[in-house]
C-alpha cells in the first residue's frame, strides 16, 4: 500500500492538509460504486462501448483498444467524468448480464460460469457433495438382464456428470 492509496482497491486516500478533498473522496466513491456494483454488461470485451451510460460496467478483454487500452481484465465503469478503472483482485464476483452468469476473478484471471462449492444445499438439503466413491457395474449373476442393463445407464450417467468417480 502506497501511503496515498489503500491496499485492496487503490483507493486514493485523503491526506492532511489537501486541497480539493471533495475530488479525492468522489473518484474513491466512484471506483467502490464500480467495485462492488455485482454485476456487469458483459465480460471480455475489448472496446469500449460507443455510448455507455453512467454506471454500466464492462470486464476489460485481453487486447484493448481505446480508451481501456492497458487496461486488460479490468474492470471499466463509465461515470459523468468519464472511464474509471479497478484492477481486478482474486475473489473479486459479478454477474455478467450478457451470458446470464457469473465470473469471478481468480490467481488465473476471470473465471465464467464456473461454480466452485463444498456442496450445493437446496431447500437446507444438501443435493450435492463431494464425489462419491466408484461403484462398481453390475455382476453378470442370476439377476434380471434389464434391470442389470437399467442400472449400468444410471451408473454411466452419474460418471458422465463427475458425481461418482469412474
């Protein structure tokens, strides 16, 4: 942390005996607006819009162009004053509008439409965990061919959607 910004979103800080603090406080006001807004017009993209309205965000792409040119995975937010930027940080979460899902910023860069939970809780139940042990197909015993066959379906379906091992 520099001792004119904070550490986590660079946020200019006032300093004793400053001139125009008004100025300071707004632009820190109008990046935590841009910050913590949750969501955005659409992730990677790498010009910016021909007519943005005050407090539209975008997730900069990874060649801009522009006025967000250097500005790559940012985040860009337009404002009266003109293009705001904040350097994303890991954990950093928004809907993007455009694809109906969430990115999230991680130590790889933006992640979309990727869920990453210990478990999914529906209605205080929990409906999935973690991965479940393998089990293992069918014998070729006495029993029934079509339920054998109806349960090796089942089986290959819960493996194609990673909620058993195979």
């Amino acid at each position: 942390m520099s001792d004119d910004t904070t550490a986590r979103l660079a946020l200019p800080l006032l300093v004793s005996g400053q001139a125009h603090k008004e100025e300071t406080h707004n632009e820190a006001l109008a990046l935590i607006d841009l910050a913590l807004c949750g969501a955005v017009e659409a992730s990677g993209v790498d010009a910016p819009p021909e007519a943005p309205l005050a407090g539209q965000c975008w997730i900069v792409g990874t060649a801009p162009r522009g006025a967000w040119a250097g500005q790559a995975g940012a985040l860009a937010g337009w404002t009266g004053a003109g293009w705001q930027f904040v350097a994303p940080r890991e954990g950093l979460r928004a809907w993007d509008r455009a694809r109906q899902l969430v990115v999230a910023h991680t130590a790889g860069g933006w992640e979309s439409g990727t869920v990453r939970a210990a478990r999914v809780l529906v209605e205080g139940q929990q409906v999935v965990g973690a991965r479940a042990a393998a089990i293992a197909d069918p014998g070729q015993g006495e029993g029934d061919a079509a339920a054998r066959a109806c349960l090796a379906q089942v089986l290959a379906a819960l493996r194609a959607h990673g909620l058993i091992a195979r």
